[in-house]
C-alpha cells in the first residue's frame, strides 16, 4: 500500500505540475493570439508597440520552459567530484554585475581542504544561480550576501545569508511549490528545480527567514568518498 500511495501521490505531484505549466503558458500564448489578430489591420506605429508586447511574451514562455528543461536533463547527466568552492566562485562572478546594479556585496568565505561532492556540474550551477538571484532580488535596495561553505559530518554545508525582505512564517510553506512566486515578473520555478536538483544529489536544502531581517537557505550535501 506505501508504494501504491507513492505511485498516487506522484501523479499528483505530475497533474498538477502540468495543470500549472499549461495555465503558466496559455496566459502568454492567449495574449500573443490577441495582437496577432490586432497586427492585421493596425498602423505603423501600433504595429511597432505590439511587436514589443509580443516580443515579451515570447520571452515569458521561453523562461518558463527553460526553467522546466533544467528538470528535464536533455543533455547527458554526469555526476563526478568536484570542488565547489571552485562552482560558486564562477556563480558569483556570473551574477556579480546585477549584484553591483543592486547595490549587493556578495561575500564568500569558506574553510580549507573540504571535501569534494559528487555532483552534476551544471545543475549544482542552476542551484547556486537560482540561490543567488533569489538572494539579490530579496535585497531591492541593497545589503550584504554572505555565502559560506562548512565541513560538517555528513559532509559540505553551503549558507546563503542575505539581509532582505524575508519570508512569513506563513508564506514559509510555499517555497518550493511550483509556480509559487512573490514576484510580479517571477516564475515561482527556481526553487522547485533546486530542490529537486538537491535531491537528486541526495542533498538537503533548508529555507530559514524573517520577515524584514532576512533570510538564509542551507544546503547540505554528502562528500565523495
Ligand atoms: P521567483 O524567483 O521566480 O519568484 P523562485 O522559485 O525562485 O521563483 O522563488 C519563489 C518565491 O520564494 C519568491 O517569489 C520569493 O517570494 C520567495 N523567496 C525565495 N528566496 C527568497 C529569499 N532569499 N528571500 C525572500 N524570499 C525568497
Ligand atoms: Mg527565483
């Protein structure tokens, strides 16, 4: 019976992920439809302003779909160690700039000689992105990202610790359900993909926060051995 709730359960976890994905696209398609329809017989000028619109919306379904892509792995999963002091460097440096932009310091300290994790290099990267840029745009008006990496028994443990809006004790739940988002242009798809990253990596990922002090996400996972 535990295997057949599993079995239930999962494909409920499937409907409604596909229940949120068409509603998700059809939103963008539905407008796309109407200026279509609305370029036919409009002037110039119109026409320039529409091509904008649309423009954004095609914009809104390719982000969505990559993001979902992220889950799908098309391309070959290769899991081996490595250093991911040396990952997150590369991350940071990657969203330095839209840090700067925010007025965000981003900080990263870690110990020596730890372990290293076996892991797929390219979803652990999406992972740290995904933190990074949640942590940035929690901070509009700037603050400090502190991201440190720990060796603890069960083996590296990663902390994302910024100082922005935080999260409700209420709202704390929600992380991590798809589509879920506080963001007028969110998708509410990076921290679903994240935790299924984690978890694949047979990882641990932890949201602790409050509201108007901060946030900080753990993450935890096993070393190669
Ligand atoms: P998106 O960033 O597109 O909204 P995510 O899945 O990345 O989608 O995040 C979902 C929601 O979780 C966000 O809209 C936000 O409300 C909340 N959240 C995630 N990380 C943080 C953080 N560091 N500080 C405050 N809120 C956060
Ligand atoms: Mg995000």
């Amino acid at each position: 019976t535990e295997e057949l709730l599993r079995k239930t359960e999962k494909l409920n976890v499937a409907g409604q992920l596909a229940a949120g994905i068409a509603h998700e696209i059809r939103n963008p398609l539905t407008a796309l439809k109407g200026f279509a329809k609305l370029m036919c017989h409009a002037n110039e000028e119109s026409k320039l302003r529409y091509f904008q619109i649309m423009q954004e919306e095609f914009n809104r379904i390719e982000l969505i779909l990559g993001e979902l892509l992220i889950l799908a792995k098309p391309q070959a999963v290769a899991f081996h160690p490595y250093d991911t002091t040396a990952i997150l460097g590369e991350v940071i440096e990657l969203l330095n700039t839209e840090a700067i932009m925010s007025n965000v310091i981003i900080e990263l300290d870690y110990e020596p000689n730890l372990p290293l994790v076996k892991c797929e290099r390219n979803q652990l990267k999406q992972v740290f992105v995904n933190m990074i840029k949640n942590a940035i745009e929690a901070m509009p008006t700037g603050g400090c990202l502190n991201v440190s990496v720990r060796k603890v028994a069960s083996g590296v443990a990663f902390y994302f610790a910024d100082q922005g809006l935080g999260i409700s004790e209420e709202r704390l739940p929600r992380i991590g359900e798809p589509f879920y988002t506080t963001k007028e242009k969110g998708t509410g798809l990076g921290v679903m993909v994240s935790f299924a990253i984690i978890d694949e990596h047979q990882g641990h990922i932890e949201y602790q926060s409050k509201l108007g002090v901060g946030t900080t996400v753990l993450i935890q996972l096993p070393a190669f051995s």
